[in-house]
C-alpha cells in the first residue's frame, strides 16, 4: 500500500513536470504533438504495407489450393465467359480511369488507363474473339495477345513509377487512351502476321513444348508494377489506388502461374485464369469505389454552386436593402429629420420585400414555364411598384431551361433597378429574341446613363460584375453602352 503510494506520487510528479515544461516552453508541445502525428502517419503506412502483404499472400494461398486441386475445366463456355467478364470489367475500369484522369490530370492514371485498355482490347477480340467466332487460334494469333499483353505490362510498371506529373491536355483523355490502345494492338497484329512463318511455338498448356521467356518476361513486368503501385498506394494513394494496386498484386501472382501452367489454350480453363478473374473483380471494386467517391463529389459541387448563386441573388437585393435600412436607422432620433429618414427605411424595406418576392418567383417557377410570361410578370412589379413606363418586345414561347431563366431574370431585375433607381429612367424597353445568335435579351432606358468604365472598376457599384458575371458562366457575354446623358443599353446574349 505505502508503495503504491510513492508510486502514485512520483507518477504525479512525473506528470505535472511534463506539464509545467510544456507550459513554459511551448515549442516542447508542438514538438510532442508534431511526433504523435509522426508516429501515426508512420503507423497508417505500415498497416496499408501489411495489408498488401496480406493480400499477396492470400493470393498465393489460393493458387496453390488451385493448383493442388489441379483445377482444370475443358469446356469453351467457361473460359470464353471468364475472358469476356475480364474484358468488359477491364473496359468499366477505362471508362473510370479516364474520367478521373479529366478530373486530376495525374499521368500515372493516364498510363494505367492505358495499359487496361489493351488488356481490355486483347481480351475481348484475342481471347474471346475465336471462341465466339469458332475459329482455331493460329501462332500469330497467340503472339499477337502474348504481345500485346507485355505493351500492356510495360505501361503498366512505368506508370507504378511515373513521376507526380500532369498532363498538359486531359480533355480529351478517352480518345487518346483508345487511339493509342488500339494502335498497339493493331501494330502487334501487324507485326506478328507478317513474321508468321518465323514465330516460335509458345507453350498453351501443361506439358507442351515451346519458349516460356515471353512469359516470364510479362510476369516480371507486372511484378514490378505490382511493386510499384503498392508503394505508392501504402505512401499516398487513395482507397481505389489501394484496391488497384491488391488487383495488380493479384494478377501478377496470376502471370506468375502461367510460368508454371501456361494457359494460351482457348479451350480450357486453368487455375491461372481464376486467379486473374480475382484480379479484375477487385478492379471492379476498386471502380465502384471510384464512381461513388465522384458522386459525392459531384453533390458537393453542385451544392456549392447552388449556394454561390443564391449568395449572388441575396447579396444583389436583398442584402443591399437591408444594409441600408441597418444604416439609416440610427440616424432615428439623432437628427431633425426623421420623417425623411423613416420614408427612406419604408422604401427600403419595400425593395428588399421586392427583391425577396422576386428571388422567391424564379426558384419556385415551372421549369416549363416561357421566358416571356415570366419577364412580363418581374415587369409588371416594376410598373406597380415604381410607376415607370415599361413597353415589351418579347418573342413568345420561348422556353429555356432553369439555370438560364434564372440568371436572365435576376439580370433583368437588376438592370431595371438600374435604371430606375441610379439613371432616374421615366421610359424603359425590354426586348427579348431567340436566333441562330443564341438568346438576346436587352434593356434599354432614356435615364441620365454613366460612365461603363469608371462603373465597372473595383468599388464602382451597380451590380455590373454580378450581371457579367452571371452571363460568363452560361457561356454568354454582356454588353452596356453608356454614356452620361444620353440613357443606357444593356444586352445579354446567351449561345
């Protein structure tokens, strides 16, 4: 008991010390919480290695458990359904890859998507083609697929190695991905019919005859990728580079196989081609990993415009109303006129309720609703409201869709509140067309005009940057002639 209780002292001491250290010299803390952060990052990249590690060996494990069963179906079905599944997984994981490859620009993408998308092509018309097709498999024909498989193997392990490197042009990834996918395959097809007569056999089976180096070879390459993008995937790389790099892993075990049991014989399934069906099912996982990730990354996105819009839509009325009535306000029973002042605030509050009706009516309109009825209708509330002269030259039933009703009614709002309130306009034409041009929208007023480029400066006010602003991200342009004196002319051409 008395022990424990120097123990318990000493223990508190101990702390309260540490304590007392961090509190005077607090470079002590951050270091410590600088070395917790340390050792869990040194933590997370070891259990990401041990997984790998885990996965190989689980790999391993199910092969010799095939190879010991001597696990060997001689039915065409099964192998032309195992190469065609391969394939078409193999081209989902294209499809993905360049998407993503739009989105991050990496080149280490852009090779993997390569490399898949031979494989791809080679199962689909190499490996499946002859057996859908009844056609024997001649020499070039294996070496074609053989081939094609050691391109696809050394595009692999260079993109395991690339560099963090960007693309210069990721736009048109897909077509670049295919074009050059399928002219290796073609080049290899080319190749091999032409040297036909000088090929050596190749082993298709247990106990047959021929070069096993070109097999070797490709199981080396994607040893080596496998390697690759297991470090990369362990060091930096996302949940779908992780399950890539357990595919890879997978498959290399697989090629390793065929050293042992070739399988270039179409029709028989080996145990070698089990373990490579393993390997592009987790692929498959790795894609729906990655196409779910980009779902929630496409709500978030969108969620984000849709909140900078309606920033944009409370900030170019509402907002500026209510400033000015939280300004003017305190001027109330500090000075002698606040009959004056109360008129202002009124008017105020009237154009923020305005203003907030007018938000209210573009959000909640039909999406099936003319852009004509509804310019009448923010018209008509300007005519009511502020008494001015308001004539139309609309195009009738012209339907657009939400985005672009919107942004054309807040710009038309703003431009009439424009008008009236800053240019003092008695007279106002709104003109709306639709052509080969796109969809022109104009306002035109007889007010006191301004000077455009003193406006547009940063602090010039009138709401032209959000009007502009709105215009560009449909694609269209905007355009004010102005000049003091002599009114104002405001057109938004939409494509």
């Amino acid at each position: 008991m008395f022990g424990f209780q120097i123990s318990s002292t000493l223990n508190a001491a101990m702390t309260d010390s540490a304590d007392g250290a961090s509190t005077a010299f607090p470079g002590l803390a951050a270091g410590r919480a600088l070395g917790a952060r340390l050792h869990i990052s040194r933590w997370a990249g070891m259990s990401r290695q041990l997984w790998m590690l885990g996965v190989t060996l689980l790999a391993l494990l199910l092969t010799l458990l095939l190879q010991t069963l001597s696990l060997t179906v001689h039915t065409l079905a099964a192998h032309t359904a195992v190469v065609t599944a391969a394939g078409m997984i193999g081209a989902l994981a294209v499809a993905v890859l360049a998407e993503r490859v739009r989105v991050t620009h990496q080149l280490r993408d852009f090779l993997i998507a390569m490399s898949l998308a031979i494989l791809s092509a080679t199962d689909l018309s190499l490996g499946a083609g002859p057996s859908l097709l009844d056609l024997s498999p001649g020499r070039s024909w294996q070496w074609t697929a053989l081939i094609a498989r050691l391109a696809a193997g050394g595009i692999l392990i260079g993109a395991a190695f690339a560099p963090n490197a960007e693309l210069v042009n990721a736009r048109h990834a897909a077509r670049r991905i295919l074009a050059v996918s399928l002219g290796i395959l073609a080049l290899a097809a080319a190749s091999m019919l032409a040297l036909r007569s000088q090929l050596p056999s190749l082993p298709i089976g247990p106990g047959s005859t021929g070069s096993s180096y070109p097999q070797m070879l490709g199981a080396l390459l994607v040893s080596g990728a496998a390697f690759g993008l297991a470090r990369h995937a362990a060091r930096e790389g996302s949940a779908f580079d992780r399950w890539l790099a357990a595919a890879v892993i997978v498959l290399a075990v697989a090629r390793l196989n065929y050293l042992l049991v070739p399988s270039l014989n179409s029709g028989q399934l080996y145990s070698g081609d089990i373990v490579e069906l393993l390997a592009y099912l987790l692929i498959l996982y790795a894609c729906l990993l990655e196409f779910r990730g980009a779902q929630r990354d496409l709500a978030t996105r969108v969620a984000v415009a849709e909140r900078r819009r309606m920033a944009r839509d409370m900030h170019d009325g509402l907002a500026q109303e209510l400033a000015f009535i939280a300004t003017h306000s305190q001027r109330l029973g500090r000075t002698g006129d606040d009959a004056v002042t109360g008129a202002h605030l009124r008017a105020a509050a009237e154009r923020a309720l305005h203003d907030s009706r007018t938000t209210i009516a573009v959000l909640t309109s039909a999406d099936d609703a003319p852009i004509d009825l509804l310019i009448t209708r923010t018209v008509e509330s300007f005519r009511s409201r502020f008494g001015v002269t308001v004539e139309l030259d609309l195009e009738q039933g012209v339907v657009v869709e939400a985005e672009r009703r919107n942004s054309l009614l807040r710009i038309l709002h703003e431009a009439l509140t424009n008008a009236i309130r800053h240019g003092s306009a008695g007279r106002v034409l709104v003109r709306l067309s639709a052509g080969q041009d796109g969809l022109v929208l104009s306002i035109a007023d007889d007010g006191c005009g301004f000077d455009v480029g003193s406006a547009i400066t940063p602090g010039g006010g009138l709401g032209l940057t959000s009007m502009s602003e709105r215009a560009e991200l449909l694609g269209g342009a905007l355009s004010i002639l102005s000049t003091p004196a002599t009114g104002t002319t405001v057109e938004v051409v939409l494509p």
